[in-house]
C-alpha cells in the first residue's frame, strides 16, 4: 500500500515539485487534479489527501508542478503503526549500499 507521510506543518503547504513524493505521486501513481492518494500525518492520523491543484495546471498554484492538496483525516487520531526494520545481510558492502538505497 503507498502511503504519503507528511509532518504536521507540511500538510497546510503545497508540495514542492522537486520532492520525492510529488514526483512518486505524479509519476508512480499517476495522480492529477483531483484524484486522491493515502496520506498520513507523522505520529498523528491517517487519511486520504485530494489534490487541488498542480502548480502549471492554475493559476494561483504556485511554482509550477507545485502540487497543493487537501488533507482528511480518517483514523481517530491514533498515530500509524511503528515500523522496525530487520536486515540481514552476507556482506558489509552490502549494507553501505542498502541504507543508500533507503
């Protein structure tokens, strides 16, 4: 399941072109104006986000491919499951190029 986190003070700004989730979420989910993704607040709620704008696409956007977006909430505010990671691995080489690749 893809899922967007975002820090609180993220969620009331438009997302950056530039950022790696504005591009997984153009060019991975193929979303646009007015589709929505899963999106969830970092040690808050999760939810659903509505794109409502992609900054070439209007005029008052922002730069362009600036995605602005609106955020609901649909969990009771609990925060998302922790995750912990194990890795194991045969070669020390490997790990340098696996926290790279994270």
């Amino acid at each position: 399941m893809n899922i967007c986190l975002f820090t609180q003070e993220e969620i009331d700004k438009p997302l950056k072109a530039a950022d790696p989730r504005a591009e997984h979420i153009k060019k991975i989910l193929h979303k646009g104006i007015g589709d929505t993704f899963a999106a969830g607040i970092i040690e808050g709620p999760a939810g659903t986000a509505t794109i409502t704008s992609i900054g070439s696409q209007a005029q008052d956007a922002g730069a362009p491919g600036d995605i602005t977006f609106t955020f609901t909430p649909q969990s009771d505010g609990k925060p998302l499951f922790p995750l912990h990671m194990i890795i194991g691995f045969p070669r020390p080489i490997q790990l340098k190029r696996l926290l790279r690749d994270m």
